[in-house]
C-alpha cells in the first residue's frame, strides 16, 4: 500500500490578505482535501486603519487585536514566528520561530501574504531616534511616550526643556501620518487641561511630508479640507519639507529649521516585506510582480498578494497596479483562496479585479473627510461614514462590540489619561519594533535549504 499525504498550502502572513484567504480555504475546502499552516508572528489580525485611535487612547489595543485562536471550528495549524526565506525551487520556506529557531516548513502551495514594513531612509539618527506606527506595540508605545511627555515637562523647572517635552513632529502626510497628528494632538490638547502648570499655548504639533500636497488620493478639495482642520487645531502643516537629521532632543528639517522636540514620529510611507527580496523573482518597485490571478509567473503554486505584491489593477488599466490598502487586500485574499482551489482541482483560475470603493480619514473628535463612491464629505457626515466603514469591516463581532463600547466610553466620559509603563524599560525606537535584519538573502537560504551551514546563523 501507498501513503497518499494531503497537500500541504502555507499562508504566510496575518494580516488583511492572508487571514481572508485562510478564511475562504477552510470553508471551501473538505478537512480531507489539503493541511492548511499559517506562519505569523501574532495569533492575531490587526485591524490596521485604526492603529491611531489606540495611540490616542479611544480605543484599547485588544479591541483591535482580533485573535486567530478564538473560534474552535478553525483547523489551520498556526506556527508562531516570522518567513525569513523562500527557496521555490525546493518549495520550502525557513522560518524563525518564537524560540528563535529556524525551521523548513516544506509546501506544495505557498500565499505570499506577509505584508509590508515602514519605508525609512539614509538619514542620520532616524531609526535611532523615530518611533514608527506600524505594530499594536509602537502605537501603545506612543501613547505611554506622549503622555510621560506631559508628566516630565510639568515635573521640570527648565523652560527650555519644558517647550521641547512639549513639541511634537510627524513625519508623512499619507492617511497614517495624517491620522496619527490629528489624534495625538486632539489627546494632548484634552490632557493638558489636567495639568496647571502647563501653558497650552506651549504644545505644538508638526506634520510634514516631502510632498506638495496632503493626502492626494482624497482631491485637491478634501485634502485643502483637512489640512484647515489642522491648521484651525494648531497643527502646523509643512508640505515640501522632510528631516535632514534626527537626535534624542532635536529635529532639523530639509528647509533649515531645527525643532527642539522629544517626540519624532515617522509615518512616510511602507515598503514590502524583506521576505520578497528572498525570493530571488522579478519585483515592481520592491513588490513581487504577479499576474492578474495573482500567481508568480513561470512557479505553479506560488501566490503573493497585498501589500507585497504588484497586482495589476485592471479597474484601471494601463501598467496601474493595486494601491496596499484594506479593501484591496481582503478581496485579493478570498479571490487567491477560489485560485489555490481552482489548481488544487484543476480548474481555471479567475484574475482579480475591484473598483476602488473610496477613502475615510478620521481626524478624531467630530472632524473627518472621506470620498465613499466618489462623493466628498465633511465634518459628521464623513465622520460616520468613517466610522461605520471601519465598523463593518472588522470581522468578528466580539471587535464590533469592543469598538462601539470604546467608541461610545470615549464620547461619553473622555480619557483618564494613563499610562501603562513602557517608558519603564529602555526606550524603543523605530528599529526596534520591526526586525528587517533578520532575513536571509537567497543564497542564504538555498544553503539552508540544502543542509550547508548558514554563517551568522
């Protein structure tokens, strides 16, 4: 008699893109038909777009943490740790454990799902001295850091000290960076009024990006729109403008001012994974070039998608490929989970394709702006189409009840203003919460996959 072993599918990544296709692949799929893995750090999807509102303290990080363990009806088997390779030849991905151990997890069909990791650039002192807002951990981070900014400059008799405790600077002016300025500064604005020796007047918040406009995805109109609403709250707009260096207490900028500040927040922009430069294929601008099924050309039973992977936009046309945002990633993933079935069966896949259903930006309080179906929107009407978007999409409904009871706590009785303890330990910066050295290069990984000792490893 003959063994005859399932096949195996290995997902790797959590996020939007890779826990919808698992989703999809355990309901379509018979227990007996394929073994399921999915590789990630977290057992949980982060719901992404809301990253701000933790660090503002509206909502609670596990509001937004929703776990991949709690329904007992799943049967993927979920290995705790990080893709840091991928030979395709031998259809293996090496994988670093939670233990720090490195494994071969050996596939028949893989799904490139693993994200992507904040863009930063050659500038001195910024991974030293930046925080990112890219993980549950940076943003509760930053809220315990802003807050002990409040605490230190009202414990010093420094003037000087004082002001820069009580400066802040946001670097990117995309939806994150935007977010991120517009939530922070409504917090410190609400805290401040708890602490009498602070002059109000002294908090001041700095939002810049390199480019000419803010938010350009959202319209000239929408974009003058909420760069108004920061200006009417104090925050200080500067488009065209980056950081030419980074230090512990002070920031200088590309056009020659330099901010005495703590506090330098950077949201320019992500990158893909370094998981896809193991690869060894053809990229577009970092990201895996894929065809409109979303499969690596010339490797039958590859996949990548998300924010990792360049899938053409066929709404659009031309050499357009799909923006990395939410809506694009869930539906890839479920589109990539009937593609993987369709090969396991021997059927014929279907490509991709979805018209962009529009934007939401939550500035917090009652101001917002968002474009849903092209229409533009401002004030509470943008802020409930927002909210009621972001609301929908959560996918369980334990997060929908956190999110509205944290949502309506907030309105109803405001911030206490705690903070939990972090700036106990050492500080954490930028470089510190998304671990970019830990991959292999391709030759690495060819020698580990082949038995050779990797050096370093």
């Amino acid at each position: 008699m003959t063994n005859v072993t399932r096949p195996r599918i290995l997902v790797v990544g959590a996020g939007f893109a890779g826990v919808e296709c698992v989703r999809r692949l355990e309901r379509m799929l018979s227990p007996g038909e394929a073994d399921l893995t999915l590789v990630t750090p977290f057992s949980y999807q982060l719901y992404l777009p809301l990253l701000p509102q933790v660090a503002s303290g509206v909502l609670t990080p596990q509001s937004i943490a929703l776990s991949l363990r709690r329904s007992r009806k799943y049967r993927t088997r979920i290995i705790p740790g990080g893709a840091i390779g991928v030979d395709l030849k031998s259809k293996v991905c090496v994988i670093r454990t939670i233990t720090d151990e490195m494994v071969n997890e050996p596939y028949d069909y893989i799904v490139l799902a693993p994200g992507s990791v904040t863009r930063t650039f050659d500038i001195p002192g910024l991974t030293d001295n930046a925080f990112g807002m890219k993980t549950l951990a940076e943003a509760a981070y930053i809220r315990d850091h802003v807050i002990s900014q409040l605490d230190l400059a009202d414990a010093s008799n420094d003037p000087a000290e004082r002001a820069a405790r009580l400066q802040f600077v946001v670097v990117g002016g995309g939806y994150a960076g935007t977010e991120t300025a517009a939530c922070l500064q409504l917090l410190t604005c609400n805290a401040v009024k708890r602490y009498p020796r602070l002059d109000p007047k002294l908090i001041r918040w700095h939002l810049i990006d390199i480019a000419p406009k803010l938010m350009p995805e959202l319209g000239d109109k929408l974009g003058r729109s909420a760069q108004e609403v920061l200006r009417k709250r104090g925050i200080e707009v500067s488009l065209g403008v980056s950081i030419e260096k980074a230090g512990p207490t002070e920031v200088t900028f590309t056009d020659g001012r330099v901010v005495p500040t703590h506090t330098l927040i950077w949201t320019a922009g992500v990158v893909a994974s370094p998981l896809i430069a193991t690869l060894g294929a053809e990229t577009v601008r970092g990201r895996l070039a894929v065809n409109p099924e979303m499969n690596l050309p010339g490797h039958d039973g590859v996949f990548a998608l998300g924010d990792s992977a360049a899938v053409p936009d066929l709404a659009k046309g031309g050499d357009a490929v799909c923006p990395p945002t939410a809506q694009h990633a869930m539906r890839q993933g479920r589109v990539v989970a009937d593609n993987v079935i369709a090969t396991l069966r021997g059927q014929a896949m279907r490509p991709y394709e979805h018209k962009d259903l529009g934007l939401v930006v939550d500035l917090g309080g009652k101001d917002a702006v968002s474009k849903p179906l092209g229409i533009e929107l401002r004030g509470l009407p943008a802020q409930a189409v927002a909210r009621g978007y972001h609301w929908s999409a959560l996918r369980t409904g334990v997060a929908k009840t956190r999110v509205l009871t944290n949502w309506t706590l907030n309105a109803l009785a405001g911030d206490d203003f705690v903070r939990t303890g972090f700036q106990a330990r050492r500080p954490a910066k930028l470089k510190d919460f998304e671990y970019t050295d830990t991959y292999l290069t391709p030759e690495q990984v060819r020698k580990r996959v082949e038995g050779a000792e990797v050096p370093g490893q």
